[in-house]
C-alpha cells in the first residue's frame, strides 16, 4: 500500500470517529444537561528523506466538550435546577465524586437529596444535602443556599473544574474532574428550571451530511486506488 492509501486510511478512520460522536450528540439531544462533543483533528507530517515529499497523517482521537449553555426551561419543580453561567453540581457515585449540569433532583426515603438514579447530591464540603420535610415551603438561592420555611438549613454544592482539559465525560451527563474542582463562583442557581441539552440538532445534521460525502470520497478514492494496483499486478503478470 502507497503512502496516498495510508492517508486516506488515517483520514477516514477519523470521519468514522466523528460520524460517532455527531450521532452520539443527535441522540442527546432531548436529554436534560447534557453537554456536546466535538473531535479535534491533529496533523503528523514526517520527512521521508532528502528530494521526496513529506508524508502527512491526520488523526482524531482527542473528544472535547463543548461547554456552552443549554437553553433554561422552566418547570416549576421545587427541586428542578439549573445553573446559569459556568459552575457544574457536586454528585456522589459509586466511583466517586463526579460533576454534572443535569438538575432533575428529589429527596430519598431518607430525606437525601438525589439525582434519578439515586446519587447523593453534595454540599460544598462533599456531604449529602439534606433536605427536611415538613418545616415549609422549600426554597433554594442563587447560591445554592436552601430554605425550609424561611429558616437556612443546608446547601448544594456548585464548582468548577480547576483544569477542564481534564474532565472525562463517564456517561451522557457525569464527568469525572481528574484534575480536582473548585467552587464556582460566577454560576447562580435557579430553582424550577432545567437546563436543555446544548447540542444543535440542525447543526449536527447539516455536520453528519458533511462528514459522510468527505467518507464516500474518501472509499471512492481508496475503491480506484485498489483498482489501479489490480491492473498493475495482472499487468505485469502477462
């Protein structure tokens, strides 16, 4: 194989990869809080000696995250939240702490306050929020601060990746923040509301048909190529 149909490979392995992703966001884009991603591109040229031509390579094996903000609707739910501006909410898992913009909650049997499937959501020192029943009317601030009754009695946690090359998404909604988190700061939090899914179905579509002609031309050359290397073989055998 030529260094053409190396190129060609490399290039259509990383369409394929974003073809995943597109499809991936195009199917999330109903689920509450959840974040896009995007593939990036990188180049690797290498020198293939004196008077030949550089071979370049591309490759698309970095995934980042778009982290602009979804569209806030209102839902009237008392524990319905979103954050508006940057900050994500503290939850506990089995694997550990993880960041989410999802703000579906409800509190347990116990009292607890949880996501649908059951993770504590934290306070700012990483404990389980607690939320009292029968004290009054809930109410929630901008800060997370929660009120039964008119009377404080506990608060959500909200923070930042403090390096956020190093989020790892785990699922649709959670990532994992390896390189730890900081109070948010900027973010206020909205009681009622939901934040929507970011992704942009018509961009994405319009990006899907995009991909999939550079694909096709990309097998279209490849099918040509291995026609032209037939040719020269049952040539060269007569």
């Amino acid at each position: 194989m030529d260094n053409a149909s190396y190129t060609t490979l490399t290039r259509q392995s990383g369409l394929m990869r974003e073809m995943q992703v597109i499809a991936n966001n195009i199917a999330n884009a109903s689920t509450t809080g959840f974040r896009a991603e995007e593939v990036m591109f990188a180049e690797h040229v290498k020198g293939l000696g004196p008077g030949t031509q550089s071979l370049s390579m591309a490759t698309a094996n970095v995934r980042d995250t778009v982290m602009s903000q979804g569209t806030l609707a209102q839902t009237g739910g008392t524990f319905d939240l979103a954050i508006e501006g940057e900050g994500f909410f503290l939850i506990e898992t089995p694997q550990g702490q993880r960041l989410t913009r999802a703000g579906a909650f409800g509190p347990n049997e116990n009292g607890d306050l949880v996501t649908p499937d059951g993770y504590a959501v934290l306070d700012p020192g990483g404990a389980p929020v607690f939320v009292p029943q029968g004290l009054g009317a809930i109410g929630i601030a901008p800060d997370g601060t929660i009120s039964a009754g008119g009377q404080p009695v506990g608060q959500i946690g909200m923070v930042n990746p403090i390096d956020s090359t190093q989020m790892v998404r785990e699922s649709g909604v959670l990532f994992d923040a390896q390189g730890g988190f900081e109070p948010a700061l900027d973010g206020r939090m909205l009681q009622g509301f939901l934040e929507a899914s970011n992704v942009n179905p018509i961009l994405q579509i319009s990006r899907m048909i995009e991909v999939q002609r550079a694909y096709e031309l990309g097998q279209s050359f490849l099918d040509k190529e291995d026609e032209r290397i037939r040719s020269v073989i049952e040539s060269i055998r007569r």
